[in-house]
C-alpha cells in the first residue's frame, strides 16, 4: 500500500504539539512498544505530523497522529468505500454475521 500524493508538493513538517510529562511518557512506552513489535521503525523523513492522547473507557491513552496537512495532499481515491448505510442495507434478509476486531488494526497496515 502506498499513499499517492499530488505531483510537485513540497514536504509537510507540522510541529509537534504541547504534551504533559505523563503523555511523554505514554509516548515514550507506546512507541517502545510499536518499535519491539515491528510496526514502526526509526525514520529520518522530511514529512512530519504531531501526535495527540485521547483516553479511552478503560482509563488507557489511544495515541493519535493529525495527518490534516498530509491529507490535503493525498490524491483523493476515485471509488472510496461504500456509505455504510448502503453496506447495512445489503445484509438485510441476512441470518450469520461476523464481527472482526483487530487490535491495534492501523498498525496491521503496511504503509
């Protein structure tokens, strides 16, 4: 999977947000923790994006990256998914369902 950006554009650096030093340390241990499992590595890239905690139910931080500015400009895909209320409409009269959680899903994706 690769990620098509707009010919000609100039690398975007955001710069990182304010974190209290209990979020540096959630940052810290998140990205030890990516880093030992594999999905993230060291990078000396000119694109960067801030990084934000959001607390979940269970009183754990979900680590957050504001992609804003790369995303305006990504090529937008033609044929995005469908609307959801369109999928919910196509399982009617349906009598098995699935339901799939993937842990930590983003990190899944190869980028």
């Amino acid at each position: 999977f690769r990620i098509d950006l707009i010919p000609g554009v100039a690398p975007v650096a955001r710069a990182p947000y304010r974190l209290a030093p209990s979020e540096m340390k959630e940052l810290s241990d998140q990205l030890q923790e990516l880093t030992d499992k594999g999905f993230i590595r060291p990078s000396s890239s000119p694109w960067g994006a801030p990084v934000l905690f959001v607390k979940k139910k269970d009183g754990s931080f979900r680590m957050c990256i504001d992609y804003r500015e790369l995303n305006k400009l990504t090529v937008k895909n033609r044929y995005p998914l469908l609307r959801i209320d369109d999928l919910f409409d196509q399982l009617q009269g349906s009598s098995i369902y699935s339901k799939i959680d993937l842990r930590s899903g983003y990190h899944q994706l190869r980028v």
